[in-house]
C-alpha cells in the first residue's frame, strides 16, 4: 500500500525533504504532495539585492510545480488553515481537505515584532519577495519627496532609514543600502545633499552578527561606520510611528522608514497546531525532528537542538539539514529501523557587505573582502535552483560591477506603499 506523505512549505527544508524522498516515491512505496502558499521557491540569500535593485525580482524564484513535475510530486498551490492531527487531515481553503499517513511541516516562520507599540502597522518586515518590493518603492519614494522637499527638517526625516537587527539580515540590507546610495542615487538626484542621508542600524546585543566569529562582527562594525551608518548597540526599538522610531534609552529617532530584520516566530494556523509549542511558537521536535507519531517539523518551524543540544539555527543550511533527515527517518521509520538524532555541521556563512566585498567562514576558515565575495557569488550560483536561474542572477552579479541599481517603481504606488507614504509631505 502506498504512504501518502504530505509536505507543507516548499522552502529549502521542504525541497530537500522532496530531494531525499524521490527514490522512494520512483519506487512507488511512496505518493508525495507539496502544499504552499506561494507556487515559486525563494532564494532569500539574494533578497537584499532584489530591495536594492541589484539583483532582477524573478530571477531568485523558481517555479516549485516544475520542480515537483521533475520529482514525481504533487504540487497544491494552497494554504493549510487547520490540522486534525487525530484524523490526519488537513484543512485547506476552498473548503478542501488533504488526507495524509506522514507528514513534514517546511513552513517558515513569521516575523516576530514582540508586542512593540506600532512595529506591525509601520515597520517594514523583510522575509519575502514582497517585503522586498515594498523596501525598494518605499526608498525610491522618500528620494523623490526629498528631491522636491524644501524644509530641510523634513529631508532629512525623509532620508533617515532605520534598520532594526543587527544579524546577517540587517547587516546585509544595511550594507546594500549604502552602496545604492552612494554609488547609484547621489548620481540620480544630484539636487539632495548627500549630508542628510542618515542610516541606523540598532542591535539590542553587544555586537553585530552575535553568534559569528568575533572577527568578522568586528570587520563588519568598522566598515558600516567607515561608509556612514549609525550603529547604535545596546539597544531595543520600544516604539514606531509613521514618522518617528523609539528606542529604549529615550532616543527618537525621527525617520519614515524602518526596516525589521529581528526575530522570527513560528508559523501559525487559524486554529493552533494540535502539538506542543517551544520557544517563539515553534513546535516542539526532538532531535530526529519528529513531533508526534508521524509527523516531522524541520527549518524554522520546529524549536530543534541537535544531538549536541546545541539549537539549530535559524539559516538556510539548517533547514536543509533538517529536511534530509526528516525524509531519511520517516522512511527509517516505515521499515521499521531506529531513527536518527541530528548531528549539526556548520558549513559556514557570508555576509554581504557592499561594493563587492564580504566576509565568510568555509569549513571553518574566515575570509574577507573581495576575494569573500567571489565566493560568495559561487556558491550561491551553485545553490541556485535551475540552470537558468544560474544564468541570470550570475548575469545580474556581473552587471552589478559596472551598471547603477534600478529604481525603477514598477510597482502601483498604492498598493507598495503606506498611506502615509502618499501624502504630501512637503
């Protein structure tokens, strides 16, 4: 009889628990169903370069029901509203239903703005394609309105950009930032003052990139200083507004634009999961990534230590980890061997800093600078889903050597942008 394996979340987790699992589903021991919200995968790696203009919006997305049709897989472009763990069903919208024997939850995580007064309604988050869109016509716009202001109190309100986080996230789009900036609109709009260009960047921790080699946080602090930011340590935004961002010192920062790259929390249903939750409503796995009988919760999703008790970390390379070894144990488990605890291995890190340059640890071994990012750029190329994905973001790598950033709003104004980042400011 064939296993009906349900999959939900075509993130890196979830293509590689459908990667481990195709053998099994050419053999017919197993039928395999995708489910997401989205039908492309996103490679979020490049999401500051899209913010920025750097890299082209399609060209880090790949269609996840051609990458199904290649492994044999089911592809359901929905998304789950309940789980009836006793029945093993899940509830779709439309009012559909999807049976399953197994199933792996790949779903993401949530940005997490931990109850601080006005971050949701006026922070911008950056997790997906979209928020990535946003960011960029919400800069473009305060460049225009600053082109065309003429209180010099509200240019530089206008061109104050508030990053919150001082992770791989926030360096990496604090970085980009600057070097479109600088390299692309001081040329564009040569009627601004580049002296009232200000970008914070606030951490609540002691340094930039915690967790990271204290090398590289070093490096990072003293390039983001050298080329102009802010970089405020110490420190929790408490409060936003349209037009000011509150920090927990009493500092008021007044800027229109504040982007939030801190924490995460664990995807939620419209009923809640009918399994146990860890820290910052993920569920709760042991260290095979199993949460009840039969179910796995890998990447983001799931509060995971490994058999170190080390927690996972939230990075691509530790959803894909867990993915693997969620398919390896489900199958373990239908032939009746012992499961497997996972074993971590860091595999490294970049870090984008701009202007071509970044730092990295492979295998253990620190680099920084340009011959970083040459790395930087190969390995992503090689993670790249499809060949012709490959193709354009290294085209797009390319001209970024020698082209300016596109500002280009493509976007309708009124769906990219607040209200208040529509009304007349001037």
């Amino acid at each position: 009889m064939t296993t009906q394996v349900v999959i939900i979340g075509g993130g890196f987790g979830g293509l590689e628990a459908c990667k481990a699992l195709a053998p099994a589903i050419r053999n017919g021991r197993l039928s395999v169903t995708l489910v997401d919200k989205e039908n492309f995968f996103q490679f979020n790696p490049l999401l500051p370069g899209v913010a920025t203009g750097a890299v082209e919006t399609r060209h880090i997305v790949y269609p996840l029901r051609r990458v199904c049709q290649e492994l044999g897989i089911r592809f359901v472009r929905n998304k789950v509203r309940t789980v009836d763990g006793d029945r093993r069903i899940l509830h779709l919208h439309n009012e559909l239903t999807l049976p399953y024997d197994r199933l792996i939850i790949a779903a993401g995580s949530a940005t997490n703005y931990y109850g601080i007064p006005g971050a949701r309604e006026n922070a911008f988050p950056f997790k997906t394609l979209m928020d990535a869109i946003r960011l960029r016509a919400q800069v473009v716009e305060m460049w225009e309105l600053a082109d065309q202001a003429t209180d010099l109190a509200t240019r530089r309100r206008l061109l104050t950009f508030v990053i919150a986080g001082g992770g791989i996230t926030g360096v990496e789009v604090c970085s980009e930032l600057l070097h479109m900036f600088t390299s692309t609109m001081a040329r564009l709009y040569p009627s601004v003052p580049q002296n009232l260009v200000n970008v914070h960047l606030v951490e609540a921790g002691e340094r930039l990139l915690g967790g990271l080699r204290q090398e590289h946080s070093d490096v990072a602090l003293a390039h983001l200083r050298r080329v102009g930011v802010t970089v405020v340590l110490h420190r929790k935004v408490t409060a936003v507004d349209a037009a000011n961002v509150t920090l927990d010192d009493g500092t008021v920062i007044p800027a229109h634009t504040l982007v939030w790259t801190t924490g995460i929390r664990g995807p939620s249903l419209e009923s809640p999961w009918p399994w146990p939750l860890g820290r910052a409503g993920k569920l709760t796995v042991d260290t095979g990534c199993r949460v009840a009988d039969g179910v796995w919760a890998v990447g983001d999703a799931a509060d995971c230590v490994d058999e170190t008790g080390t927690p996972v970390p939230a990075v691509a390379q530790g959803a894909m980890q867990m993915g693997r070894l969620a398919a390896t144990n489900l199958l373990s488990e239908l032939d009746g061997h012992p499961t497997t605890a996972l074993r971590y291995r860091d595999l490294g890190y970049f870090v984008g800093l701009g202007k071509h340059s970044t730092v990295a640890s492979m295998m253990g071994v620190p680099v920084s600078g340009v011959l970083a990012w040459y790395l930087w750029a190969l390995v992503y190329l090689v993670k790249m889903v499809g060949f012709r994905k490959q193709v354009e973001v290294a085209t797009d790598m390319i001209k970024s050597i020698f082209v300016d950033h596109d500002t280009s709003q493509i976007h309708e104004r009124r769906r990219m942008l607040r209200d208040v980042d529509m009304e007349p400011r001037l």
